[in-house]
C-alpha cells in the first residue's frame, strides 16, 4: 500500500484538481483502485499515466485525441501533429505581432503623445487587421486571377449587413477541430457525409456570391497548402481540404 496515493496527494503531486482527475477516470483515461468504501488510490501506473496526458495536453491534443494516443488505437499522428504544429506557429506569430503592437504604443509615448485604453486598443485591433490582410495577399495573388480578385472585392459589398464575420469564423474552426479529431475516416462512411453537410452548409454565404472565377481561384489555393501554410496559417490543414475533397468525390461516384 505505501506506493498508492489517494486523490489529494496526486492532486498535489500533478497540480491537477481533484475534479480534473475523476473526470479523467470517468472518460476511462485513468483507472485508480478503488477501496471497499470507495477511496481512489493511484498506483505508480497510473501516476505515469497522467504525466503523459498532462504532457500531451501541454501539447494541445484534446481528450479524445489523448484517449486514442493513450489506449493503443490505430492514430494517424501526422495530421495531428501538423495540426498542431499550424496553432503553435500562429500562437507565437501572434505574440510576435503582441510585441510589435507594444512597441508601437510605447514609441508613442515617449514622443510625448497622450495614449489611453481606447487608443491602445484602437492601435492593436488596427495592426492585427493590417498585418493579416498584408499576409493574406500575399499569398492569394500567387493563386487568384486578376477577374477573381475583382469579384471578391464586388461580393464584400454583397454580403448580408448583419453578416458576423467572427461567429463564421469561429464556426469553421470547430468544424476543422473535429474534423481532424476524427480523421482516418472512410469518406463514403455516415460520419464523414455529415462533416461534408455540414461544410457546404457553411460554404453557402460563398457560393451564393462566388463567381466562376472565384471557385477556381480558392480551389487552386488550397490545393497547395503545403506550398504558403509557413507564411499565413490556413483555416484548415491540407488533410482536411483533402479528406472534402475525397467524400465530394465518392458523393459524386455514389
């Protein structure tokens, strides 16, 4: 018994809280013994087991990802990894443009210039906008032709007035995480049927606007990801573009 530890000894130990460590063990990462009167007690293996989902945490895997990595199941870890790899890339450009953002307000202020909360964050909210759309087109004109980007500068104006450009967007990125949490699937399966619902229904604000030309100058520019995904993050990895692609294919074969 001296190399068991109850859960508040291993909620000390890992800085993990006591709540934290049963939903673990409801989710089945984690299995502590358990006593006539119900105490939890943690061997050494599952001490090191929890040391591997607080590492793989830190890395950003989710649960499900964690539970599939832990448990032996079949795990494609390239698209997780380069998943991954994609948000720290824009976590630490982010805080590349954080600095910039605060030496620019700081240069102000030693000029003298008066500088409040309102400005400051006038400032940042301005820089982030600016640097993105620089990025962005850098990248697009290598893939759109000139008539396409003449008609996504006329469908901006075309664009519902309530149209939320943040909530679309947060819309797309949880479609994304689950996609990628999911994959390897079979693309004639139910399952990813329904992810390929679910995107053309998001693509719809699009299509409804999109030329011809438009059509084909995104699909040019996710079909080479790989070539820019360096020097802007993509909205999705070139496994998720690719995964679309192969269920339209087998909607189209079906």
């Amino acid at each position: 018994m001296t190399d068991l530890m109850d859960i508040a000894a291993v909620a000390r130990l890992t800085g993990l809280t006591s709540r934290a460590l049963r939903f673990y063990e409801g989710r089945g990462l984690v299995a502590p013994l358990r006593t006539a009167s119900g105490r939890r007690l943690f061997g050494r293996d599952e001490l090191a087991r929890l040391h591997r989902i607080i590492t793989l945490k830190r890395a950003g895997f989710s649960l499900s990802q964690i539970e599939r990595l832990l448990n032996d199941r079949p795990v494609d870890l390239a698209p997780l990894l380069r998943a991954q790899i994609a948000v720290l890339d824009e976590q630490a450009q982010g805080l590349v443009q954080a600095r910039a953002h605060l030496a620019t307000a700081l240069s102000r202020i030693d000029r003298g210039e008066p500088l409040d909360a309102a400005t400051l964050c006038s400032l940042i909210r301005t820089g982030d906008i600016d640097m993105d759309q620089e990025k962005w087109k850098t990248v697009t004109d290598r893939y759109m032709s000139a008539q396409a980007e003449a008609d996504f500068a006329d469908a901006q104006g075309a664009l519902p007035a309530n149209f939320d450009q943040a909530a679309y967007g947060a819309q797309w990125a949880d479609l994304t995480a689950r996609i990628v949490e999911a994959l390897p699937l079979d693309p004639a399966s139910a399952q990813a049927g329904a992810f390929y619902d679910e995107w053309q229904a998001l693509l719809a604000p699009f299509m409804a606007v999109a030329t011809p030309a438009m059509t084909q100058g995104v699909t040019q520019l996710y079909d080479n990801i790989d070539e820019w995904q360096a020097e802007q993050t993509p909205p999705f990895s070139a496994d998720v573009w690719a995964f679309i692609k192969a269920v339209g294919q087998a909607r189209k074969a079906g």
